[in-house]
C-alpha cells in the first residue's frame, strides 16, 4: 500500500510539472506574438518616428541657441519684418529686459511692462501648466515680440498658448496641429519656410510668430478678437464650441496673476 501511493504521489508531481510546462510554453508562445506585432509596427512607422525626433532635436537645438543669442534664424535683417526674427529679438526673456535701459519692455498696446509683472506671469504659467519656470522665460519673450510684430495683445496670444497646447512645444493633435499654437503646418508651412533655417512648427519661437501673425490675421479677416477665435479654431457657423470663451477667460486669469490692465478688443 505505501508503494502504491508513492507511486500515485510521483505520477500527480509528474503531470503538475507537465501542466505547469505547458502553461509556460502558451504564456512564452503569446508574448512573442506580441513582440512580433510590435516589432512589426515600429519597421512601418520607424522612418516617421526618426524625422520627428530629427525635428524635436533641430527645435531644441534652435531654442538653445536663441537663449544664446544668437542669429536662430539666420534671417536678420533678410526679407519683411513679419518673416524675419533676429537673435535679439526673440532671445529669453531675460535677455530682453538686459535690452532695455529701465528694465521694462513695451507690449503691443504701447503700455509698458515691469520685470515683476513678467515675473509674476511666468510664476503663474509654471505654477499653473507644470512648466520648468526657467521655460516659461522664452515663451513669454516669444509671445511679447511676436504680439509687438503684428501688433495684437500678447496675452491674449499665451491665452492662446494655453488652452491650444497647455504650454507643451512639442503637442500634436489628431489633424496634424502642432506646437505651442497648434498650427496646421500642412496648411501654412509657406510661413514657416519664409522664416529660414529653423523654421519649423517643433521651433517654440517659429511656432510662436507663425500662430500669432494666423491669429492676428482671423482677427482682421473676421473684424473682431471673438471673430477672429472662431476663425483661429476653425469654425465656420455660429458658434465656435466654447473656444473663445476658454481664451477670454484664460485671458482674464492671465491678466490678473500679473497685474495687467485688461485690453479692450
């Protein structure tokens, strides 16, 4: 009797051992289904990939020599004042407040601005979008020279920022929008190429000039700041879904963290 259950012991040993090789082997057997799917997808889409990790690379090499002071551009002096951006002119911020004699910059309403309400701006923008204040230096700058450019509200322009792209340069949408501004570079990448080398939508500061002169264009096109929303959205019947009244708002919050007068539209 005792052989007899030795035996029976071993034989269930036996087929636990064969259930559980089995088990492992199906296991073994779907993952590398799963290794074959992926590594499938990434030969399709790798050339994709590679030409945006090209841009991002080229974007943040742009964006650092800007900071630098450089000529990012290359187009100094080159051209109309709308397709041209200088080293100077579109460096960090706080390159541009060295530039001026009273450490204050003028915005397009021909007001000035102090360095503690740029500062304040930043501080709301990084607290708010968790973005690296050190960032928010050069995306503010971007949108005070553009806004002085093409002559529109430069909060309204980071109002923009934040409800197209929540401050994420390197944010693409569903269509094909990107960067800060969510342009459509399919759509305008005349504008970009007319900036010259580093001109492309992953470039926070092209990406900067191009959205703010599509928007001040709407703005003229449609007669009015909502008008010109709607148009920047892409709307084209009554209503714009609520966009304008997100910017406004924006607008609105942006204008009080710093302690800027509202412009009147």
């Amino acid at each position: 009797m005792a052989s007899l259950f030795k035996s029976t012991d071993s034989w269930r040993m036996w087929r636990n051992a064969q259930h559980l090789a089995a088990e492992f082997l199906r296991s073994a057997a779907i993952y590398s289904g799963i290794l074959v799917l992926v590594a499938g997808m990434m030969v399709m889409v790798m050339p994709d990939m590679r030409a945006r990790l090209y841009e991002a690379h080229e974007a943040a090499l742009s964006v650092f020599e800007s900071m630098a002071g450089r000529d990012t551009y290359g187009v100094a002096g080159r051209g109309s004042n709308e397709d041209s951006l200088s080293g100077d002119a579109v460096g960090d911020l706080d390159m541009m407040r060295a530039l001026q004699d009273d450490g204050r910059i003028g915005n397009a309403a021909g007001t000035e601005v102090s360095a503690e309400q740029l500062d304040a701006l930043r501080s709301y923008i990084a607290r708010k979008y968790k973005v690296a204040y050190d960032a928010t230096g050069m995306m503010v700058a971007g949108a005070f020279e553009a806004a002085r450019r093409f002559d529109i509200d430069p909060v309204l322009v980071l109002a923009v920022m934040a409800i197209e792209s929540r401050y994420n340069p390197f944010a693409e949408s569903h269509v094909g929008a990107q960067g800060l501004m969510q342009v459509m570079t399919r759509v305008h990448h005349d504008k970009f190429d007319a900036l010259g080398e580093g001109g492309h939508a992953l470039n926070p500061l092209a990406n900067i000039h191009v959205g703010t002169r599509i928007l001040r264009d709407c703005i003229q096109r449609r007669g009015s700041v909502d008008g010109g929303l709607a148009c920047y959205v892409g709307a084209t019947g009554p209503g714009d879904g609520g966009y304008g009244a997100k910017v406004r708002a924006e607008r609105r919050r942006l204008s009080l963290a710093a302690g800027l007068p509202l412009r009147r539209d």
